[in-house]
C-alpha cells in the first residue's frame, strides 16, 4: 500500500500541465487523443461495415426468395406426377437404345 501511494505522490507531483512535450502529462493527453481518434476511426469503419452488411443483406433476400421459389416450385399433384412419369419413362426408355 506504501508504495502505490508513494507512486501516486509522485504522479501528482510530476504531472504537470505546461512542461515540454516529454511531460508524462502531455504524453498522457497524446495517448488519449490517440484513443480518441481510434475510437472515432472504428465507429466510422463500423458504419461501412454496416452499409456493406445492409447491401450484402438485400442480395441475401434475393437469394432468399429464389430459393424459396424453387422450394415452392411445381406442387406434386397426381396429374403433374403422371406427366412427369410418362417423360421419364421415355427417357430411360431412350437410352436403353
């Protein structure tokens, strides 16, 4: 505890606004304008991000409606299964020959 707080002392005496640019004060305002920009440079890099998500999501519906338009495709009614057996028949029939 003696030494955290001999360290502290020591901070309080020696960081002093106004001493030349290797002050630990001014190199601890750098350090947090340099968080500060970095933050601001992520909350930008998120918002493209975000733009590109929101295009790739709108190509992803696309997708999504075709797939389930060719999930939904031809109902398979006793009518419809009959027109496709018939065509499958002739076709295995055709390359039987």
């Amino acid at each position: 505890f003696t030494v955290a707080e001999s360290i502290r002392e020591w901070l309080e005496a020696h960081n002093v606004e106004g001493q030349d640019d290797s002050s630990m004060y001014a190199q601890m305002l750098r350090r947090e304008a340099d968080k500060k920009a970095k933050l601001e440079g992520k909350v930008e890099k998120r918002y493209e991000e975000q733009v590109e998500k929101v295009e790739i999501t709108e190509a992803e519906i696309e997708e999504a409606k075709l797939l389930q338009k060719r999930k939904e495709g031809k109902p398979c009614t006793k009518e419809n299964f009959r027109v496709w057996k018939a065509g499958f028949d002739k076709e295995i029939a055709d390359s039987r020959e």
